[in-house]
C-alpha cells in the first residue's frame, strides 16, 4: 500500500507541475553563499530609495529621499544643500511606510551636452473622487547653469501624468537602455489581487498600470518609438514594452549583455525576478511566479513567460533589486545578478546554463540595526550600493553601503 501512495504522490506532483507556468525549472543544489563587506556612504537622510548617476565623469551618486529630494555624494561626501527638491509638488509622505514619492530618478544618455535629467514622483490630485488615490509624474529638469549641483526649478517640463487608483504598487523605476530610450516600470495600480478591470490591469493592454513603458523623451512631450511592439495593434497603449507585471519596483540592464533584468513584487505567496523581452506577457494576474493564481477559463499559459526565479514568503516579503555585477573591486559577484529583500536579506543569482540558482549574499561590517533593503545603486564603474532604511529609537534612519571586497 505504502508504495502505491509513494507512485500516486509523484504522479500527483508530475500533474501540478504541468498545470504551473510553463518553464518552471526543478531546483538544483544551492550554490555556495559570497561574502562581501559594507563601507557606509551615508546615513544623513531617511528613505533612500533610488540611486542614478550622470555618466559625466564626475563620479558623483545622486540619490532619491522618498520624501522628496535628491542628494549628491562627491568626492565621498554628502552636500550640505539638495540636487533637487519636489517635496512641495508631492502628496504627503508617512515616514513610517509609504509606497508613494520621488521613487525613480535618470540621467539623459546625452547629459554631458543637454543637462537634462527624469524625475517619477506621487503627486496630489486637485479635486479627489473615489477611486483614485493620487497620480504619478513623469517630468524632465535642466541643470541650473550656475550650479552643476542643482536643477533650474523653472525647466521642469512635464512628460506625463497617470492617475493612480491606489496608495500603493506605483513602480517608479527610470532606466535608460543601450538603445536610447527611457523604460519607466509601473505597478498594476495597487490593492490586493489587480482587481481593477475584468481582466486586472497587468493583463490590459489598454492601461499602463502593471506595465514596462518604453518612450523617446526627445519629443513633445515624447515620442513613441516605431518599433515599440504594440504600436499597430488597436485598442493597445503604444507605449507598452511588456506587460503582466504586478509591481517591477526595480529593474535594470546588465551592462555585459544589455539584458533587462526585473524584480517584480509578489502577492501573498512569491517573488519573482524576470528578463524582460518585447512584447512579453509575464502573468500577473494569472499567475503569481510559476502558480496559479486567478486563471481564466481557457488561458493558454503557454503564452506566459516564467521568471528566471521565485521564492516564497518563508524567505522573503518583497524583493528590492538588483544589478548584474560587472565592476572589477569583487570578482566572486562577477556576472552575478545581486538582488535582496525588504525584510534585509540578500542573494545572488548564478547562471547555470539556462538557469538560474540562488545562493545567500551574506555581509561583514553590518551596523547593528535591522536594516530593510529599499533598492540598489551601480555606478559608472559598475561597483553596487545598497539602499536601506531602519527603525531605531529615534526614529527611522536611512543608510547607503558600498559592497566591497570582504
């Protein structure tokens, strides 16, 4: 009998991993967890949540505070006064938890000529009605002439405004690929399940919620690039890269391969990273990592694209990341996805083959606090940050480490 139960549990299992989202790989062994050390940037701001720096050859680090300005590391310094401030133009920000704010920051490719720089950010709306919370911002500045560490606030231009149903899953991220084009990540629009429409968001291509957009900012107010994969079909927004995303809170291209690798938030259950291609569908709603989750009668998920990896929420409770490593300082992250995880906890994914496996990034140098891990920074050289935040006694506190060779 006993064996019987055994062949009808691994039929039973064969069964559910052919009604999963196509693609999903069996686990091999873990690889051996790296190590690297922390060496503090700074700690002089709260809500650190995004990094982006010029390509100019300054070597300065701009970063976003969530409640509203951008900051500027020269030299290994913080400047006393801020790169940007917006924090007049946003909604009122709880310093507590808050998934609105200056969320997203990116240099123009042509920065060393035209001074321009992308700013996202969760702005008020002017006469609020039910059902919609605030509305996201799309704008560009110029550096003031006068003052190469600070934006003219009169050159702000804006490229687009969206209406955000939710407090929360508002994307944010801005990133420049090789191609020249900005690639602005959006999450579904908030609440639990993308419950919003009678396909969710992630699925309409006829919204930008739950989407990665992919624009040229040289027009007015931008141009759709003709070879963006959705621009001939009817009823589609032009501006949609991929789609079937629930919330791409950060994503970025792998300088070695120009690969765009993206962390997207699960629900209850799953993380998920994922290589974005044009035109993918991801899944959200239908499904949350490589599992079912809301399935239409008749889906074909053969048409959705699995992620490279998943883990559950025994480990993890939103993923933050990453980069590909592609800086000289830590050759045992070379070619290395690193990413982490809000709750503190770092990773890095190995490539095997056609695989990917997770090992553990484990630190040295770690200050005492519980540290939560906002996002991640690259830069020019290709060297990581990592982005964090902590309650203390007296108060929250933010905090930016360089990883260096252990």
């Amino acid at each position: 009998m006993k064996r019987y139960r055994f062949i009808g549990l691994i039929l039973l299992s064969a069964l559910n991993t052919l009604t999963s989202r196509a693609g999903e790989p069996t686990t091999p062994a873990e690889p051996p967890a790296r190590t690297v050390k922390l060496e503090l940037v700074t700690d002089q701001f709260i809500s650190p949540v995004n990094m982006a720096v010029p390509h100019d050859g300054s070597g300065r680090l701009f970063f976003c505070q969530k409640e509203g300005k951008v900051w500027v590391v020269q030299n290994g310094k913080l400047l006393p006064q801020p790169f940007a401030d917006v924090s007049a133009e946003m909604v009122k920000i709880n310093a507590a938890y808050d998934e609105r704010g200056l969320l997203g920051m990116a240099f123009h490719p042509q920065f060393k000529k035209n001074h321009k720089l992308y700013l996202y950010y969760s702005a008020p709306v002017p006469n609020p009605v039910k059902g919609l919370n605030h509305k996201s911002k799309l704008v560009e500045f110029t550096v003031s002439a006068s003052n190469p560490n600070a934006v003219d606030p009169n050159s702000e231009r804006i490229l687009f405004e969206l209406d955000q149903p939710e407090s929360n899953h508002n994307g944010g991220q801005l990133a420049f690929g090789p191609d020249g084009y900005l690639y602005v990540g959006l999450g579904d629009g908030g609440g639990g399940g993308d419950k919003h429409g009678t396909i969710g968001n992630g699925q309409d291509l006829g919204t930008w919620l739950g989407k990665i957009l992919r624009i040229d900012v040289n027009g007015k107010p931008y141009k759709v690039p003709a070879d963006n994969p959705f621009v001939k079909t009817t009823g589609a927004k032009p501006e949609i890269w991929a789609y079937g995303l629930r919330n791409p809170w950060r994503f970025s291209f792998d300088r070695g391969t120009g690969k765009l690798f993206a962390g997207d938030v699960g629900q209850n259950l799953y993380e998920e990273v994922d290589i974005i291609s044009k035109g993918g569908n991801y899944g959200w709603r239908i499904m949350e990592g490589f599992h079912d989750f809301n399935v239409p009668p008749g889906t074909n998920k053969l048409k959705l694209i699995p992620p490279i990896h998943e883990y559950n929420h025994d480990l993890g409770i939103s993923i933050t990341g990453g980069y590909v490593y592609r800086g000289n300082a830590i050759p045992s992250l070379k070619g290395l996805y690193v990413f982490g995880d809000y709750n503190g906890k770092a990773f890095v994914l190995v490539p095997n083959g056609s695989q990917w496996t997770r090992a553990d990034l484990k630190f040295t140098n770690t200050p005492e606090d519980n540290l939560q891990i906002l996002s991640w920074g690259e830069d020019e050289k290709g060297e990581l940050y990592m982005l964090t935040s902590a309650s203390t006694r007296n108060g929250f506190k933010g905090a930016i480490y360089k990883l260096v060779k252990n």
